[in-house]
C-alpha cells in the first residue's frame, strides 16, 4: 500500500487535457488532469465526474451558466449533464470518477484519451 | 449544481470522528472528518476507503507497518485490510468511499456514527 503525493504526481507531466490515473477504489478512479484553454461541449451518459481544484482556477461552462472554482473547492457534474471545462491560466485538478469515464463523454475527437497513463 | 469549499465546509463542525457528507456521486460520497488521537481497530468487508489529508498529518496504522500522510497526500485502505488511524495533533481529511461505508467497519461501538449528517 503505497500513498500518493499529489504534488509530486503533478510534477510528471506537463501535457494537457490527458488524465493521468493514480488511484483504483470500488470500480472508481482518482485521476489528476492539468488543463488550459476550453475543452469540448460534452456529457457523460452514466457517470457523475467530480472536479477538486489542486491549483490556480477554472471555471465550469454549462449551457445556462457557469461556475467558477478556486482552489480547495469541488463540483460534482451529474450524468447526463453538458459541460465544458475552461481555464484562462493552466490549472490542476483532482477527477473522481468511474473507471468506465471517457474524458470526452459522449463526443469523440482530437482531445479523446481512450487509454490513460498511470502514475 | 453547487460547488463545494473545503475550508468552508470544515469550518462548520468541530466534533471529531464523526464523518459530514459533503458530495454523493455514482454511489459514493465525498465526506469530512476531523480527528485527533487513536480509532479503533477495523476493516470493511466491501469497500475501499481513500482518506486524502487537507489540513494537518496522521499516520494509518496497520497491523505490520504503518504510513505516514502529509497534506496533499492520500491512502487507499483496500477492502478487508485492518487499520486504524491516529493523529497526534487534530488533523482534517477527505473521504472517498461507497455510501453503504460505516466509519468503524466490521465493528460498532461507541465510535460509530450509524447516520452521518450532511453539509
């Protein structure tokens, strides 16, 4: 049983938008994901995502508002629900989610990591 | 859909050993708790429990060893391993864990909070 240190997870790579796993529990993954700019309008069908602001901010596009998260603080996006996560500066966050999750949803593109490293 | 502030969060209890939920999300749930001095022997028979430092250090006893956790560092305690967290000075921690999760395991006692209070 080996414990994680988020800071030097993050320290492992500086790539965009491609979640790295680093922890399996109960069929759920912890992953940490650096990210700048305006991702893809998506939805995931069957999983609710959990989004825990590490460092710097981000703010969560929905198609009627948006929610903006600091440090320390976390949204949870339900299923079903579309969303599009922007960051004018890079920011790390903390993914809680199924193992099934694809980062990009119900779309598939460009930024679609179908398989992701470990940590 | 509201975010959820940490620091905000945790400001509202003092009470000790007695996880607040904070978070429900594919049959989990995010809770806090803080916590100062020795828990009780215990294991879960089902669930993995992943217990993320925010504020603080303890250290998860386990039968033959034990890990030390800093803040900004996190355990995963599989299914069926015995342990036992203790903390010399109060410390406050994230969980991660199935819904169905009881905070002292395979036992009860005065320590067990059957039904957890959410914030």
């Amino acid at each position: 049983m080996r414990k994680v240190n988020l800071q030097e997870k993050f320290a492992l790579f500086s790539e965009h938008w491609s979640p790295k796993i680093v922890g399996d529990l109960n069929g759920q993954q912890v992953k940490l994901v650096k990210f700048q700019g305006s991702f893809v309008w998506h939805h995931h069908d069957d999983e609710d995502e959990l989004f825990l602001v590490i460092q710097g901010r981000f703010r969560m596009e929905f198609r009627d508002h948006s929610v903006a998260l600091e440090e320390g603080e976390f949204l949870i996006v339900p299923r079903g629900v579309e969303h599009r996560p922007v960051a004018d500066d890079e920011v790390w966050v903390l993914l809680f989610e199924p193992a099934t999750t694809l980062n990009t949803g119900n779309t598939t593109g460009e930024l679609t990591v179908a398989t992701l490293d470990r940590l």
